[in-house]
C-alpha cells in the first residue's frame, strides 16, 4: 500500500479533499521533509476571505512552484480570539525551503500578488504571523495522508526541561511509540524536532481524526496499550516532558 501525499497543487489551492487510510505503512523516503507552521492572528474586523483568498490562490500555488510538497490551512475549532488562521507547509529539503522565502523572484508570483500588497495601512488584514520550523522524525520522514474523514486535527507540542530530555522523546517515537499509535488509531500526519520557533527545546505533531468522538476513544485505546504500557516506565525515557501544548483544528 503507497502512501499517498498531503498536498495542495497551484489548480486545486483550497479544493483537495481530505483522504486517507488509516493504519498506513510509514514512508520508506530517507530524507526527512522540514515542516512550517504558520500562525496568521487576523486583525480585529479584518476581512478574512481577502487573506485566504490570498493564501490559498496566491502563496499556496507560488509555494508549490518553488517546490513545496503541502500547503494546507486550518482554523481553531471553537470561536478563539483573536482569530488565528494555521497553515502548514511542507518542503521535501532545506534548499526548497530556502528558495521559497525569496517569492518576489517569482513574476507569476509578483503579478498575482499585486492586489494583496496594494492593500492600504488601514485595511490591514492580520497584526502579525509566526512561524515555527520542524525537521521530520527518522521513524517517520515524510507526511501521511489523513485518514478518509478526517474532519478534526490535534497539534501537540511537547516541551522538555532540556535538550537531551527532548532528544530521548524524540528516540521514543522513533523506537516504537510512533508503531503505537498507527496500531491504536492515533494518525499521524507528521512529526517534527523544532529547530526555529518558540518554546524550544520541543517537538511538535499533528494527529487526525473523523471526529472528537474517535479522538477521545482512541486516546483511550492507546493509554491501555500493552506496548505502551512497557514502553513509558523505561527509564531511559524518564523526565521527557515537561509540559504538553494542544490546539484543535479543523481545515478550511
């Protein structure tokens, strides 16, 4: 069974659904993808269907262009304030990363985004954007697919109280904890080491569920695994996490 991309391409911007299966093989790729998240805290009143509209018509295809493999966007579940849109984007290597920050080397880019940028002080679309850079997991290098339905989506991020604490995390994913959770219904999406971003030394995942219902029973499933239940008292991964961060969303 191939494991099937996460991706948005320049025709299907903010139209590709949401498919999957679950229990996929993890990726056989060796080179890890490097993931960004982005935060965009939208201004109070602002307009948000001119910035997705910019997002998905306009930085969405010119990303794909300059070699991104995703770029999908998410909003918080619930009514947050201010409002924050979430995109994520994924790049197979440093040097597409590196290339996509220099966008106005792109004259289709330029031209598509003339509107945006004409965009006066006082229509002001968002006060700032974040971002946050990851580098893949060797248990699990590339991003999977959601799984059929998949219409919630958990962003956990995992502090450590220091770098090795957060180093012997990662080696627990990588040794097994990743094969549990694709045993017990937690999909993954990605994981990722931060190497730029806040509240470093972390890591950080994304997990996919139908709905809240199977997020909360498959946590369940999870917790009394066996494997689990051998794996966490080792005490090579003891004192790994300090304090845990999650976000619910769900796909625009």
């Amino acid at each position: 069974m191939k494991r099937r991309k996460f991706m948005f391409s320049a025709m299907a911007a903010g139209t590709l659904p949401l498919t999957g299966l679950a229990n996929q093989p993890l990726p056989a790729a060796k080179e890890k993808e490097l993931y960004e998240i982005r935060t965009y805290e939208m201004k109070f009143g602002a307009d948000q269907k001119v910035l997705l509209s910019y997002l998905n018509e306009v930085l969405a295809p010119s990303m794909i262009r300059m070699g991104a493999t995703t770029f999908k966007l998410f909003r918080e579940l619930g009514n947050s304030g201010p409002t924050k849109i979430y995109g994520l984007i994924a790049y197979p290597n440093s040097e597409v990363y590196l290339r996509s920050q220099n966008l106005n080397s792109d004259e289709k880019y330029v031209t598509a985004a003339a509107e945006y940028n004409s965009l006066p002080p006082e229509k002001t679309l968002y006060n700032r954007f974040t971002s946050s850079l990851l580098l893949a997991f060797d248990g699990m290098p590339q991003m999977m697919d959601p799984i059929d339905g998949a219409s919630l989506f958990e962003l956990r991020t995992y502090e450590g109280y220091s770098e090795d604490a957060v180093r012997r995390k990662i080696k627990m994913f990588n040794d097994g904890e990743i094969d549990i959770f694709l045993k017990t219904g937690l999909h993954p999406v990605f994981f990722g080491e931060m190497i730029v971003g806040p509240y470093r030394p972390c890591l950080t995942y994304m997990l996919n569920f139908k709905d809240m219902d199977e997020h909360d029973a498959n946590w369940k499933r999870f917790s009394s695994n066996s494997d689990w239940e051998t794996m966490k008292v080792k005490e090579e991964y003891a004192n790994t996490v300090s304090n845990i961060r999650k976000i619910f969303l769900t796909p625009l």
